[in-house]
C-alpha cells in the first residue's frame, strides 16, 4: 500500500514538473531586481519572502534582489492606473512577476482583467524590464472561503475557483501573445490543495483562516511556481568525497576547509532552502514538500560519497544524523531534502527575517497605504507644487529602499559547516 | 387639546435644549483664528474628524483646519514620547489634548496616577508652547458607559473608574490654570448625555464601543457637539429665500442661485451643512449617530440651513430637496425651515462623507504610514552602516509630503448642485 502511494505521489509530483511551468533556463541575470507585484497575497510577505530569500541565498546567479510592490485590494487595473508607472518603473526593475487576479474576479470582469493585463505587460516590456513572469492568481480554499464570505455555501469556492481558473487561461494567452514567460500558479494551487486536503482532511487550510490569503504553506507553493517559472534550476551545490584517497572536492558557493578520517569541514556562501513547522500544520513549509517537487527541482545540495569503506554510512550533518547506503552515497544524497534541519536552518532563518523587513518597508513605501501612494495624491491635488515634490521625492526613496536592500542582500554570511561519515550498521 | 398637547410636547424641548445648552455645554469660548491650524492629540478621534469636517465643510470660520493625531489606546506617555513631536512638525496654532481613559490604568484613583498624569500633561503643554503653538487646551477624559466596562470586565467597577476620571478631569483643570492652557470638559456632557440615553432606550444602548471603553459613534457626536460650541461656532450654514410670486430667490455667502422660478431654485454651494453618515435605519441604534439627536440641539444651533419662501401660493406646499420629500405650511417656510434638520439625507451627505473619509485618511496618514516611516528611519540609522544621509532625506520626504497633505486640506470644498422644489398641495389653502 505505500508502495502504492509513493508511485502516487512520484507520478502527481512529475506531472506537476511536466504540467506547469514553462521557463526552460535561467531567466536572471547577475545584479538583476525583481519587482514582485501583485495584491494582498504578495503584499503580506510570504511567497515573495520565499522568492526573494530564495534568490539571495540560494543564488542562481550574483547579486540578485527583490522589492515587494505587493498592495491590499489590488487588481490588474488598479495596479496598471495607480501603481505601476508611478510607483514600479520609479525603481528601474530588469525583472517583474505579476500575481493579480484574486481581486479583479470579485470586483470586475474578465475583459477587464484581460485588457489591463495586455497594456501591464506592454508597458514593463517598454520600460526596461527585460524579463516578465505572468503569474495565473491563486485559489480560495474550498473549506475556509464559504465560512468567511458566504455563509457556509461551498458552491461558491467552486464558482470562485472556476472564475479564477478562466483568469488563469486569460493570462497564460497574453503571455503566449507577447512572449514573455507565465507561471500557472492557479493549477499548482488547485492541485496541492486537493492533494493535502486528502491527505489532512477537508478542514486542513491550505489558503488561509480566511480562504484567501494562505499561510506558509499555500505561499510555499506559489513560491515554487514563481522560482520555477524565472527558470531557477535548483542546483545549489555538490560536495564529492572519495574516502579512499581521502580527496573532498565542491562546487562552486561551498569550499572545502578540511577532510580527514570521515570528518569533512566546509564554508558555504550559497545555502539550500531551509524548511520549518509541523507538517500537519498549514503554517508550515515542512507540509507541502510531498506535494510538490521543491528539493527535487529548486534545492538540490548534494553529497556524493565515493568509496565507501562500508555498506553503509551514518551521516551527522548538524545535529541529525541519517543512515544511508553505500550505493545511494555514490549515487548521491540530497541534503536538503534530507535534513531538513542543518547547519544553515538558523542562518537561513535570520536572512529570511532580514528580507523581511526590507519587503515591509518596500511595502510602507509602495503598498497599499504608502508614502508614494500619498505623494501621487498630493501631486495629483496639486500638479504644481506636489509634482515638483514627487519628482525630487520619488527619487529619495528609491535610494532609501536601496540601500535597504543591498544591506538585506549583504546579510547573506558564510556559514561553517560539517558532515561526518561513519561506517554503520543496516540501513 | 390635540394642539395644546403639541405645544407641551414643544415647550418641553425647548427647555430641555436650553437646560442642556446651559448646564452641559456653556463653557468660556474658545476663539479659533481664520487659518488656524488645530492639532488634536487624543486617544479617540472619530469626533476630531468631524469636527474637522465641519470646520472645513461649513466654514463657520475662514480656512481652519483640523490634523487628527493619535489613535485609541494613547497616554499621556505617547503624547510626550512621540505625539507631541509629531504635532509641532506641522507648526499647528492651537493643539487639543484629549487623554486620561488608559492614563488611569483602570485602577481607583491614586496620588502616583494623578500625579504621573499632572506631570506628563504639564510638560506636554509646556513643550507644545515652545515648539511654536499659540494656544495649547486641555480637555477631561471622556467618560465611559457603564454596561460596556461591565460587558468588558474590567478590574474595576465603573462606578470607582468614573471617579478616578472624574479626579483625572480635575487634574486636566488644574493643569490647565497652571500653564495658562484653555480647558474643556468634556466629560461631564458625555456622562450626562450617556445617562439620559440609557434612561430612554435602556442599557443595550451603549455609547462606547461595545469592545472597549472608547466613544462610538453617538458619543462622538455629542463630543463633536460639545467643542464645536466650544469654539462659539454659531452654526449659521446658510438661508435661501424664494419668493414664490416673483419667482426671486437669494442665498446667503456660500450657495449661488444658479436659476430660480415660482416654485423651484437651482444652486451651487461651496458651503455644506453637516451632514451625520448612517442610514436612519433604527433610531435606537447608537451606531447611528442620528439616534443621539434628540438629546441635543446639534441642527438647531450648529447647522441651520434655512429655507424661507415667501408669498407661497397655498397653505401647505410640498419641498422636495434631493430624493426626499416633506410638506411644511407656509407659515413654518416663511419663518425657514431647516433643511439640515428636516432633510437627513439630503444632496449633502455623499460629498460630505467623501469630506470625512479624506479626514479619516489624513489621520491615517498622519498616525500610521507618516509614523512607521520615521519609526523606520530611525531603526534603519541605528542598523545599517552608512545609512545617515538616506534616512534624513526619507525624514524629509515625510515632512514635505505630510505639509502638503495638510496644506491641500485649505481649499475649498467642491461645489455641490442641487435643486429645491416647492409645490402647492392639491387642496390646501392659505
């Protein structure tokens, strides 16, 4: 029977590979910023936290960053009549994910969305923003979005689910339409939501205590599509042993300190993802890694042990130790997959809470209820003095946030770490 | 007997109003300047907006404004450690501060917790004169309903924490003669009205917002009521005479007769009446601040829109003001009737909810963005190396852009048109 489940999961987490995301290779350069843009869902710092640790720490390239235009109640037209020329370009982003449509399908119609989307793309595309990812919007959770909004009547996360999934199709066209990239976060949503509703229970949230605004979990998800569809490759190191010549080698973001008698030392500047919670708890990560492919396709930090003088060995990285096979050592192991608790779990975590302050300022600055959203009031009261003060304004707190985000960026320190081999018993 | 019975029910009002207007709201008058800036710094704000929306929508005087800073919650320690600040950044004339619900710390009044608050209030005031403020005025605590503070369960009954507020409004007198600031009481109306509301409607009516100790929306009103009559405002928004034989209308400072004929006037008003936001859908709802009307003359002596016609063409005539309609007599519209009073949802309302929202928004600003802006400022400078010079020009661009808040709070309301029409009733003769 676990066998059974297990080809299961094998098979719904290759589909989820195969199915939804498109970008083939690397859509980032080195120094490049992304603008995360979207609604609430954004704005509240979860799965653009997610991608913008991702993409300091784990780095698949140089010296990238994010800013969260993330703004409460936000839809596409919204978005592209107040924020997007005054607020967004005001930064010079080379990179932009769109993530809008949770809004525009309670408050406007398809045509809308699509029409504003079409002139959004246009206008990044103009502007400077080499690469766009049109993301498809989320989903409401099927058990906490009738009891928040609508009495209790489950029909109507059906019919919202529905609607949000004809956005979907709308966005994934306008991308096809103006070759740029697009992520279906919607289907990865749908699909991970039923997966963990299986497996938990109908009552398990998996987008939110409110049906809309998921935790840790459904921001995870998005996270993956987002990672996925700027062509993240998942390659975050290998370390090679070969225990009979007593040579450690790695790639590049981990250097070797010393090997001796199965006591490998090293320094990483490049860190695996780092999960946390309760998996049975929606505010975790920890929960949705059997659902979708996270390790497999965006985190592999892998050890390759050559020459095993045993069968197998007993690994301690950290303060967990694991044993596995001689074969599957050759074969190599992913350590973050593996140990979900390691050495870079607490640096990780004081990066991650790093960025998160900077996303919060981004968002006191550009958010719903922002200083630039007051500025363009003021100007607009008063086109003469307050445009003149926009101007000089604006370009203040561009310099404030980006000095801000350098310094998020530069917190990323080298984490000393080491893994002991030692011969064990059966695995 | 029918008739005399109404001139009871008449008599009887206006006394009330007159033992009201004397007893609970006569208080020395407090002169705003035209172009004041008025800061109010307390831990309740909803009746800071509107005044400030009466200030600005009824112009009993030139182009004073209002700021609203502080939120529920505040002290006097607040006030000192950041609100006073913020309120001199933008060199207001006169600042209001309103505290003492949680200076009290819902205990039985003490000699530490009169003091502390003596203290506090004394060097607020005494900082707010040198930061520039012309006039500094201290007002009571506002006084709590006790049904709420028992629904609360506070530690306290709300008979021993309505004296310590009562001790703590005495203090703020104190202070007050001391710093040579103005005083207001504002405790003793709300109290008073609270009781009197209670008595009518029972004591599901609750004046204070049934999850904490603070004014709802009633009770913002007759705090509202009470400054206004503070600052001797004298409540004359506006007349419009139409003589119905000529077809002539005329219209006081603030509303231009567009067009007028026998028995309809068009207009165009930069000057509003007061307009309460709620639907009158229960009068014994106190979140409809409506409902709180009948214990104080609000329209009759803050917000008098008068309507006089003239030579009506017959006993009875039907006004129509907005979607509303009402029949007067003729001898009631030569005399004027108010359509502030008479017409609650009349063409004001949207315009001057849009008014209040704008307020409601500023203090927002003010108290929320414009405060974790600084916040972060501060923080930034104390983390990251090198950070001095962005943090100040972020400091800057909070101070110009709250300035210019607070200046495009100076001009005119937008005017409104709207139409009055008055038709004979089929069958009533003078």
């Amino acid at each position: 029977m676990k066998i059974i489940r297990s080809i299961f999961l094998a098979l719904s987490v290759l589909s989820f590979s195969q199915l939804l995301f498109a970008a083939e290779a690397l859509q980032l350069h080195k120094g490049d910023i992304v603008a995360l843009c979207g609604d609430s869902i954004t704005e509240q710092t979860r799965y653009s936290l997610f991608v913008g640790t991702y993409l300091v720490a784990c780095q698949p390239c140089e010296n990238l960053s994010t800013i969260n235009f993330g703004a409460g109640g936000a839809t596409s037209k919204s978005f592209l009549e107040t924020k997007l020329s005054s607020h967004v370009l005001a930064f010079h982003p080379t990179v932009a994910t769109l993530c809008y449509g949770m809004n525009d399908t309670a408050s406007c119609q398809p045509g809308v969305y699509a029409q504003s989307m079409k002139q959004i793309v246009q206008i990044l595309k103009n502007n400077g923003v080499r690469y766009l990812l049109v993301g498809s919007p989320g989903v409401v959770d099927t058990y906490a979005y009738p009891k928040t909004f609508r009495g209790g009547d489950s029909e109507t996360a059906v019919k919202r689910n529905l609607a949000l999934g004809e956005l979907s199709k709308i966005a994934e066209q306008i991308a096809k339409e103006n070759s740029v990239g697009f992520t279906d976060i919607h289907s990865a949503m749908v699909k991970a939501m039923q997966q963990s509703k299986a497996k938990y229970g109908q009552e398990y949230l998996f987008a939110g205590s409110d049906g809309v605004h998921p935790d840790l979990n459904g921001n995870l998800v998005m996270a993956y599509t987002v990672l996925k569809g700027l062509g993240c490759n998942g390659n975050i190191g290998t370390i090679t042993v070969d225990m009979k010549s007593g040579q450690a080698t790695a790639t590049e973001g981990t250097k070797v300190i010393s090997y001796a008698n199965g006591q490998l030392a090293l320094e990483s500047t490049r860190y695996p993802f780092c999960f946390t919670g309760d998996p049975a708890s929606p505010s975790s990560t920890t929960g949705m890694l059997e659902f979708i492919p996270f390790n497999q396709d965006l985190n592999r930090y892998i050890l390759i042990v050559k020459n095993s003088p045993a069968a197998s060995l007993k690994i301690q990285w950290g303060e967990i130790s694991k044993i596995f096979t001689a074969e599957q050592l050759a074969a190599g192991i992913n350590l973050a997959a593996e140990f979900l608790k390691n050495p870079f779990s607490l640096p990780f975590e004081k990066l991650q809470e790093t960025i998160r302050k900077q996303h919060l300022i981004d968002t006191q600055l550009v958010g719903n209820a922002s200083l630039f959203n007051q500025m363009a009031e003021n100007r607009e009261k008063n086109p003469e003095v307050g445009g003149k003060a926009f101007e000089e304004d604006r370009d203040a707190l561009v310099q404030f946030e980006s000095k801000v985000r350098a310094n998020s960026s530069n917190k990323l320190v080298p984490v000393r770490h080491s893994i002991l081999m030692e011969p064990a018993g059966q695995p | 007997m029918k008739t005399f019975s109404n001139l009871q029910k008449k008599l009887a009002v206006i006394l009330f109003h007159l033992l009201l207007g004397t007893s609970l709201f006569a208080q020395a008058p407090i002169d705003l300047q035209p172009r004041d800036v008025v800061a109010f710094c307390g831990d309740s704000g909803q009746f800071a907006e509107w005044i400030g929306a009466y200030l600005f929508a009824c112009q009993p005087k030139s182009a004073v404004q209002v700021l609203v800073f502080g939120d529920r919650g505040g002290t006097t320690k607040e006030l000192l450690d950041s609100t006073c600040n913020k309120a001199i950044s933008l060199s207001p004339n006169v600042v209001i501060l309103c505290y003492g619900m949680q200076d009290g710390n819902f205990q039985k009044s003490n000699p530490q917790t009169l003091e502390s608050y003596r203290k506090k209030l004394s060097q607020a005031v005494q900082r707010l004169k040198s930061g520039g403020v012309r006039l500094v005025i201290i007002t009571t605590p506002t006084a709590l309903d006790p049904d709420v503070f028992k629904l609360k369960k506070l530690p306290i009954t709300p008979e021993d924490y309505s004296s310590t507020l009562s001790d703590l409004g005495k203090v703020a007198q104190d202070v007050a003669k001391q710093e040579n600031a103005g005083f207001i009481d504002i405790y003793t109306p709300m109290a008073e009205l609270i009781k009197k509301a209670k008595e009518k409607f029972g004591p599901t009516y609750l004046m204070t917002a049934a999850d904490y100790v603070y004014p709802d929306k009633g009770s913002h009103f007759i705090l509202a009521y009470t400054f206004l009559k503070a600052f001797g405002m004298d409540g004359d928004i506006g007349a419009i005479t139409l003589d119905m034989a000529s077809g002539t209308a005329t219209s006081t400072a603030g509303h231009k007769v567009i067009s007028s004929d026998k028995g309809k006037v068009e207009l165009e008003s930069t000057r509003y009446p007061f307009c309460s936001s709620g639907k009158s859908l229960n009068p014994q709802d106190p979140l409809d601040p409506r409902s709180i009307l009948a214990f104080f003359p609000f329209n009759q002596e803050l917000n008098r829109y008068l309507l006089i016609v003239k030579n009506a063409s017959a006993g009875n005539l039907e006004v129509t003001w907005g979607q509303q309609s009402k029949e007067f007599s003729s001898d009631a519209l030569e005399k004027g009737v108010n359509l502030a009073n008479e017409f609650p949802d009349g063409p004001f309302c949207a315009p001057f909810e849009a008014i209040t929202k704008e307020m409601s928004r500023a203090k927002s600003f003010y108290n929320g963005t414009a405060n974790r802006l600084l916040a972060t400022a501060d923080e930034t400078e104390a983390t990251i190396p090198d950070s001095h010079e962005v943090c100040e020009k972020l400091r800057k661009v909070v101070q110009r852009q709250s300035e210019l808040l607070k200046n495009s709070g100076t001009a005119t309301p937008s005017p409104v048109r709207h139409v009055i029409t008055i038709a004979p009733v089929a069958g009533s003769s003078k």
